[in-house]
C-alpha cells in the first residue's frame, strides 16, 4: 500500500490503565486519519485522553490496541519523522538558544549544525539570538526556539501538544499566526492537541473534537474557509458556535432570527 | 556613586571581620580582659610574622593544605561516583542506601580509634579520615541532584533518541549541577573541619593544628589565635575558588540567580 509521506493513521486504537484492580478506559475506538501535508486539531476538555493520543503518536506510548501508522508502517518509538512541542518550552537552561534547536542533529557535522540552526532561526524570527540563554527569553520567544528545535529536525510530521497554552492571549494570537506561516512554509503535517476553540478553529483544516471518560471522537469537523481566517467573521463564529454545542457550553439566540 | 557590584560585595565581606577586630582591639585596649587570655590583635600578628619568618609556618600550612586537598578529592571523587551510582540505578539505591545512611549517622571522629589500630599513626589515616568527611555531602548531593532531574527533561532525549551515554552526560549531569557544587562547597568546609580532627587526634608533628595544640600547652594565645585564623582563611579562599570555577562551569546561569 503506498501513502503520501507525513501520513498518520489511527485505527481501532483503544488504551486502558488497571488502577486498583479497576479497568480505566483511557481511550476507546479511536479512527482518524491525518492526511499528509493536513493542519489538524485534537480538541477537547482535560482529561479526554487527547494528549495521550499524542504520545502515542510520538511513539513514546506502547501498551495499547489496535495500530497507528505513519506512512503505513508501525510506530515503534520515537523517530525523526517526528517532531514534537511541548506546551512548556522544555529548552533546556544550561544550553544557548543555537545549541537547544541543534539538540537532535549530533549526526551532522559543525558546519551543516551550523547552517541549521540558522536557518530555522532565522525561519522563527529569532536570527542573532544563538548565543542567548533560554533565561532571557520570553515565553513567546522560548516556543519560538522549541518550534525550531522541532523543525531542525526536518520532521515530516510536527506534533503540537497545547503549544500556545502557556502564554497570554495576544502572544497566543500572533504565535497562532506564526504557526500558519510555519505551517505554510514547510509543508509538513501538523498535529496539534488543544484546548482552545478559536485556535482550533483559525488554524486547521480539521478538527477532530473528543469527548471524555472513555475518550472517544465525538465529531470530526472539516474547515473549508480560505486562510487567514478573520475571527470576527460569521463564518467563524458559526463555527465556534457549533463547537461549543458539541461541549454543552451553546447560546440560544433568539434574536439572531429577528434580524 | 558608581561602585561595580563585586566591589560592593568585597566590601560587604570584609565589613564584619573589620568591626570584630576593631571591637577585638578596643577590649584589649579599655583593659576588660588580660592579655593571657585574650591577645591584642597586634600581638597576633607579631606572632603571625615570626612564626612565618623564623618557625617555618609556611611549612607548617603547606602541609595541612595537602592533607586537606588529597583527602577533599579522594573524598569527592569517590563521593561523586558512588552518588551517581545509587542516583541512576534504583536497585543500588535499594541495596547501597539503608547502609550508607546509617554509618553516616556515626560520627568520622568515632571511627578515628579503629583507623588508627589498623592502620597506624601516619599519614595515610589522616588522609582517610578527611577523605570520609568530604564523601558524604558529595554522595548525598549528587545523588539529590541526579534523582531531582525533571522527567520532561528525560523524555527529551527519548523523544530525540537519545542512548543511556548522552542521556548522563548531556541531560542528567548538567543538570545536576548546582547539586553537585553545594556539595563540592559542603564537603570542602568538612574537610576542614576534620583536618584539625586529624591532626590532633592522630598525633603528628608537622601541621596547623599541632601550631594550635602547641599554643594550648604553652599557653601562648597569640599562637592559637594564628592557627584559627589561618584554617579560617584558607578555608574560605579555597571555598572561594571553588565557587569561581562552579560558576564558570554553570553556564545559562542556573546557580546565579541574580535579582
């Protein structure tokens, strides 16, 4: 069976912890396909299981049933096909900015490390700033920097766990932008879990909404509208509105239909 | 006024030794306490130039100083890879630890008697003793700051592949650090302590704790007073030095956590 490079496939997949002698259903029949060169979004409420999902993906969860893919082959641990951000930067303090997005290339020589690191630098916004310590950076620029570290790579997939979640809201707002850029640019799947529904919505083509205790998909939701979404839009507040439905949290407006 | 923040804190550091001495003279002066039992600071010095000039003082102290520094690096060499061992393998903690934290509950001068029937009065007990008195603070800070690495930082490097080789000296290491310089620091100002242990318990004639044990039987205070002063110096020169080069080695500023 030949796929697209930076496809990802979720089948039947199902996991459950034993907690005192309990069966704890993390996650149960989960299907999705993350079609190459897609910007999907795993949204759902803490505890949905949606970051383990992610682990699993990332190949650094191994006890479960059913499988998951990438370019149809099994995930077996962690892989360079892979990149992953975490919600904390998790750069580490006693390297320079230059030396945490080289953290993954120690098979390269200096020279190509060298070119790199400034490339995707350079790609974030952050030229200049190799030799910066990650305690003088903001939170922005510090995720700036672990998208580097993650792009460095040349991952055919880039994993997204809550990325933005740390920051505050108009950070959020531009890093939402600099992540379709990115995106843009480099072509690549992106997967990202969040919890935030107009991120959700802004930056992907589908959204994929979990529900909790068994985890499960409770609607998987295709977004056509053209990029960069303005989120004053109708087309996106209708959007949202249909999301926060599928989470109870939906207003009746009665007026709407007076208008 | 522009004084430099070392400036500022050279000068903090000697600002108290300066009031003692001064109140130290004033005593003398005022005539509260005989000159028997107390010496006036000039006495002390007089005391201190003739012993380095016609008493080979400076024999005296060069000998202590290598006492002290062979059984400070027997002690933290030794100390530093048997924390490591118990921090990275939970079954050595298992079998090393109870063991360990109980024979350090017994105090090193206690061990002196049975050092010395086995091995006699020389140097190599001397040594051995000092080298105890350093092992623990190392071993137990080491072996804090190797079990206090963060998880995140861990699941990095199995996110990027990498072996147990570069998981210790790239990960865990470094980020033991600070840990393993409090224990330097510790162990350092242990050594000293036990130096003078060594020097008066294990019978010798060459050292500044037989200076001082000297004074005591001729009743010559200036001479005692020459003795704490210099073990006091030494010792926090030496501590000085250790921190300079604890700081150079910390880089991305972990230690210094500048205000």
């Amino acid at each position: 069976m030949s796929v697209e490079k930076g496809t990802l496939e979720i089948r039947n997949l199902s996991k459950s912890y034993v907690v005192d002698n309990n069966q704890l259903q993390i996650l149960k029949n989960i299907n999705i396909t993350f079609p190459s060169g897609a910007f999907v979004s795993i949204l759902g409420s803490s505890g949905c299981g949606k970051t383990t999902l992610l682990r699993i993906m990332l190949g650094l969860e191994k006890q479960y049933e059913g499988d998951a893919l990438i370019d149809g082959e099994k995930i077996k641990g962690p892989g360079s096909n892979r990149g992953i951000v975490f919600q904390d930067h998790r750069l580490l303090p006693w390297l320079t900015v230059g030396e945490n997005v080289a953290f993954g290339l120690d098979k390269l020589n200096r020279k190509e490390k060298k070119l790199l690191v400034d490339d995707h630098l350079k790609l974030v916004g952050l030229s200049g700033f190799e030799n910066a310590y990650p305690s003088n950076l903001s939170g922005g620029m510090a995720q700036r920097v672990a998208i580097a570290r993650a792009l460095a790579n040349k991952p055919e997939i880039l994993l997204l766990d809550e990325p933005l979640g740390a920051l505050d809201a108009l950070t959020r707002m531009y890093m939402q932008k600099e992540l379709e850029r990115l995106w843009e640019f480099e072509k690549i799947t992106m997967i990202m879990v969040t919890h935030d529904v107009e991120e959700a919505i802004y930056l992907s083509d589908k959204i994929v909404i979990m529900s909790s205790r068994p985890g499960v998909i409770k609607k998987v939701i295709d977004i056509p509208s053209a990029r960069p979404r303005d989120r004053a839009s109708s087309e996106f507040m209708h959007i949202k509105a249909e999301i926060l439905k599928e989470f109870h949290l939906g207003t009746e407006y009665p007026f709407a239909y007076a208008i | 006024m522009n004084i430099s923040k070392r400036t500022k804190s050279v000068l903090g550091s000697i600002l108290l030794p300066v009031v003692l001495i001064i109140l130290w003279q004033y005593i003398f002066s005022a005539g509260y306490i005989a000159s028997a039992i107390l010496p006036s600071p000039h006495q002390v010095i007089k005391t201190f130039i003739i012993h380095f000039t016609e008493n080979e003082y400076s024999f005296h102290i060069i000998s202590s100083l290598k006492r002290v520094l062979s059984g400070f690096f027997i002690g933290i060499v030794s100390g530093f890879l048997f924390g490591l061992f118990i921090g990275l393998s939970r079954t050595a903690e298992k079998i090393f630890s109870p063991s360990f934290n109980a024979v350090r509950q017994i105090s090193i001068i206690g061990w002196i008697p049975l050092i010395v029937m086995w091995f006699g009065v020389n140097e190599f007990p001397r040594i051995i003793i000092i080298a105890a008195a350093a092992f623990y603070p190392i071993a137990l800070n080491t072996f804090a700051g190797v079990r206090n690495v963060p998880r995140e930082y861990v699941e990095l490097a199995s996110v990027y592949g990498y072996n147990r080789l570069k998981l210790i000296t790239r990960i865990i290491l470094p980020s033991a650090l600070p840990s393993i310089a409090t224990g330097i620091t510790l162990a350092l100002g242990m050594s000293w302590a036990m130096l003078m242990a060594a020097e008066l318990f294990i019978p010798t004639n060459i050292g500044i704790g037989t200076r001082i044990q000297i004074g005591r039987e001729k009743f010559n205070m200036a001479l005692i007073l020459v003795g704490i002063i210099t073990v006091g110096s030494l010792g926090f020169a030496m501590t000085s030095i250790v921190e300079i080069i604890a700081h150079a080695a910390d880089r991305g500023r972990i230690l210094r956590k500048e205000i």
